[in-house]
C-alpha cells in the first residue's frame, strides 16, 4: 500500500472500496445503521458476536466468511433490521484501508453513492485531500482509482483554490475522463469486475457504481464510523479538525 508515502498533516483522508466495503458502508448508514466500526481482521469480530443490538458482517474474496449472515453486499443492508442498530464489519480490502489510514487528522468514507454530499464536504471543508485507494490485496485497481478521478475532478472544476501536481491525481483524473459515461462498461475487462461477475454479484457492481443514492458523509470518530450528516455536518468535521490538530 503506497498511503505513508503520501500520508500527510492536515490532510483530510477519504478511504473508498468501491467494490464493495465503502459502498456497503454507505448503504448501511442509508438504511439507519447507527455507528460502523469497521476491523481489520475476522477474529476482532468475535468480541461483538451475540451483542443485542449488533450486526456482525464478514466478507473474504468476495464471500460471506462461513458463520456469518451479512458480507459486503450493499443489498443486504436494505432492510428494516438495521435501523439504530452497530454494524461490525471486516472486508478483505476497505476495512484494512480504514485501518491503515487511522494516524490519519481526519477521516471520511467514500463511494459513488454517497459522491455529491462527500464532494460538498471536502469543498467547504477546505484542505488538502487525499483519497485512500482500498486496491485489492494492497494492489491497484481501477475502479478505486476512478472514483479518486471523479473527486479530483470535482474538487478541481469547483471553481475553489484546489490545484494538484501529483501524478497519481492527474492519472485518476485521465482514466475518469475516458470512462465516466459508462463506468461499467468501462470496467469490463477489470479484475474485480470479473471476479464478482464469476460470484453472481454483477448487480452488486452496477449498483455500486451508481452516482448519489444517499447523503450519508461517514466520518471516523474514534473506532467508529457515524454519518456526520445526521451528527452536526460541517461544524462536526470543523471541530474535528480544530481538535486533532496536528
Ligand atoms: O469489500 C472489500 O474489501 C472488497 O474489496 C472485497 S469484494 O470482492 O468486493 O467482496
């Protein structure tokens, strides 16, 4: 993973999965999930098992881990059974970029679903911005590295004093330009794409590259993630930024 090499002070870090950790994370919180606390490892899930109050998700190489009934799907997280409640949740690559990132002033999850009400933050918000790769496997991927594209762009066109000379933003803005009238298609030949189409998850894929369905904004305070929409917006990740200074 190349986040210390570009790990910064000040710097606001989005950590997006498109497929499929961020974008699940997004969901959940979509459908009333109270706080996510995301973890690196199946065996820190354990702890929460049987918690009134607590659903516990486990996804390796894109599958349900055997024993648990919720993974990384963005549709299991469309029900009523999850309002108000926590969600503890390890993936094979989003929750290991949360982690990775924690040293990190301020953190925000991020996906296509939740893009707008991300973007408006990180714009009023005014620092420097880094989006966290989730990759597979600590290897690039390309639909992470087009929705960095999409943030660049929109942080750029927005008319605010947003500038970049890193090449790795100017290569994600690139790739976005040519793929962002049909993601999908796009997509075709790409290793996750596949990998999930072999699953029978192709819908999981669609649906996660679709732009806007929720107004979520997680933030990371503490070990757990609460939409910042619906827990002060602005001001909170003001503060929290006041507070963690660096
Ligand atoms: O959610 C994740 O960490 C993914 O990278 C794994 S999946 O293949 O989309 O299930």
């Amino acid at each position: 993973m190349l986040y210390p090499l570009y790990a910064a002070k000040e710097t606001v870090t989005v950590v997006v999965d498109v497929l499929r950790a961020t974008s699940a994370i997004c969901t959940a919180f979509e459908h009333g999930i109270a706080r996510v606390i995301p973890v690196p490892d199946v065996e820190d899930t354990y702890f929460y098992k049987d918690h009134d109050d607590v659903i516990v998700a486990a996804e390796r190489g894109g599958e349900v881990v055997e024993g648990f009934s919720y993974g990384n799907s963005p549709f299991s997280y469309m029900n009523d059974e999850i309002k108000g409640k926590t969600l503890v949740i390890t993936t094979t690559n989003g929750t290991q970029a949360i982690e990775a990132a924690k040293d990190s002033q301020i953190i925000l999850v991020g996906s296509f679903l939740n893009f707008d009400a991300l973007t408006e933050n990180l714009r009023n918000i005014d620092r420097d911005v880094m989006v966290l790769c989730a990759g597979w496997k600590n290897r690039f991927n390309l639909e992470d590295t087009l929705f960095a594209g999409a943030v660049t762009e929109n942080l750029l066109e927005a008319g605010f004093s947003y500038a970049t000379d890193s090449d790795a933003a100017l290569a994600s803005l690139s790739l976005y330009k040519s793929a962002k009238y049909d993601l999908f298609d796009f997509l075709e030949n790409s290793s996750h794409r596949n990998r999930l189409e072999r699953l029978n998850l192709e819908e999981d894929v669609k649906y996660c590259l679709s732009f806007n369905k929720t107004r979520c904004v997680p933030y990371l305070k503490g070990d757990s993630l609460i939409d910042a929409s619906k827990n002060g917006g602005l001001e909170l990740l003001k503060s929290a930024l006041q507070e963690n200074k660096v």
